[in-house]
C-alpha cells in the first residue's frame, strides 16, 4: 500500500516546521532588503515572527505535499513511481498555487510585525481594526505565482533532475547536491520577482498607490531602479531555498521510504 495523501501531509507539516525553526533568520533578511528596511542583526529580531512562520509554514508545506500527492492520483491515476517528470513538474505547480491560500495571509502578519515589532496576537488585533477581513489576502495573485514556481522547483524539477542524473551513472550524492542546487536556484531565480511585488503590496498595504495591484506594483518596481529590482533580497531568499529543496526532500524521501517498509514487514 502506497502512501496516501493524508500521510504525505504529515510530513509536510513536520517538514516545513523543521525547516523554519533552521532557516527563520533568512526571511528575515530578505524582508528587510525588499522593504527597503536596515537588515536586522540581533536574534531577537532575527526569530521575531517566528511563531507566525512556523504555525503558517507547517500547514503550507503539508498542503504542497498533500495536494501534490492528491493531484497525482485524482487527476494523473498515477502512482508515485508511475509519474512522468513533466505531470511531476505540473503537480508540483497545482500544489504550490493551493498553498498560497495559506501562504498569503499568514505572511501579511509575518511582515507587519517585523514592521511594528508588536506580538502576533497584538499584530493580528490591530490588522483586522484597520482594515476589513478580505485585506487579509492582499497580494494573494502573486502569492498563487510564487508558490506554484517554488513548488515545482523543490517538488517537481529536485527529484526529476535527480533521476535523471542517476540514470546517467552519477553517484547519488553528486546527483543529490547537483539537483538540490539547481532546484533551488530554479525556485528562488523563477519566483523572486512575485515575491519582491507580493512583499511591497502587503508591507504597505494602501498607503502608496503604486503597489495597489499586482501590475501597477510591478511597473513601480521597474521604474524604481530596473529589471534587477525585481531580485532585491534574493540572495537570503535563494539560500534559504536551496537549503529548504535538501531538508524538505530529505524529511520526505526518508518518512516515505520508513512508511512504506515498515508495511512489507
């Protein structure tokens, strides 16, 4: 018996809470970059919204392990050995985009507070006294963008890439650095510049005009210095998710393969 898709989404929830509790200080950096905001030094200030990333995260990454294993069998009839590298690629991408509901919301909270520096249930209060209840997905479009190219680089281009280069006779740890690398490069370079207007759009809500939508935020930020401005803060975001393409897959792989042995015994 293979896997199911529930069980796959208890380990995405272990999964991305690990993988926060190691990486948290990189979303802090990247934020400030993009904001335009001095980079924090301090721990405190490093791990602040820490609670909000990984009671957002764990669901996240369950959700994109969930939906990418649903996906496979509802829509594809596959099991997991059965898929394609491109129906991998293409589930992978689904399941990002559905994690965005997710994403979107908690990541508002997340950004507004390292602004404010207030406590998340402080944060969250004075949020929903200032603005209305469907604010709370402000820059959910970009979001669904960012998370669909993220997904399919760590869920979708890691393992192909690495079956692949197996195929070709490389030992598998060649195989697994070199496809963790270019999976992660693939899913920070791809989806930075969603992230960049996502960032813009909720840290300022609608206070500046050029960050109402998704497009006049990406004309404002071209206009501002250029198409590199679209990849500001991207070398803590690239780090955090070539690091995140090994724990996550690593966490995955190993909780499958101990599942699915433990049933032949």
């Amino acid at each position: 018996m293979s896997v199911s898709p529930l069980e796959h989404t208890a380990i995405g929830a272990l999964g991305g809470s690990v993988e926060v509790l190691l990486m948290q200080p990189m979303v802090a950096f990247k934020n400030a970059l993009q904001e335009g905001r001095p980079i924090p030094t301090s721990p405190a200030h490093l791990y602040r919204g820490l609670s909000m990333n990984v009671l957002s995260m764990a669901p996240i990454t369950a959700s994109q392990f969930g939906a990418h294993r649903l996906t496979q069998q509802l829509l594809l009839g596959k099991a997991d050995g059965e898929v394609t590298g491109a129906q991998r690629f293409i589930s992978a991408g689904v399941a990002g985009a559905v994690s965005a509901l997710i994403a979107c919301p908690s990541e508002l909270i997340i950004i507004q507070q390292q602004r404010t520096g207030r406590p998340l249930m402080a944060e969250a209060t004075a949020f929903f006294s200032a603005y209305k209840l469907p604010s709370i997905y402000r820059g959910l479009t970009c979001a669904i963008g960012r998370e669909g190219l993220y997904a399919s680089g760590y869920l979708g281009l890691f393992p192909v890439l690495q079956a692949a280069m197996h195929k070709q006779g490389y030992s598998p740890s060649v195989s697994l650095v070199v496809s963790g690398l270019a999976a992660g490069t693939f899913g920070a370079v791809a989806s930075h510049p969603f992230d960049t207007a996502k960032t813009r759009m909720q840290a300022f809500m609608y206070t500046k005009p050029e960050y109402m939508t998704m497009a006049s935020s990406f004309a404002a930020i071209y206009k501002e210095g250029g198409i590199t401005t679209f990849w500001k803060g991207i070398a803590p975001r690239m780090a955090r998710i070539i690091c995140a393409t090994f724990i996550l897959n690593y966490i995955r792989t190993n909780s499958v393969d101990y599942l699915e042995n433990a049933r032949k015994e």
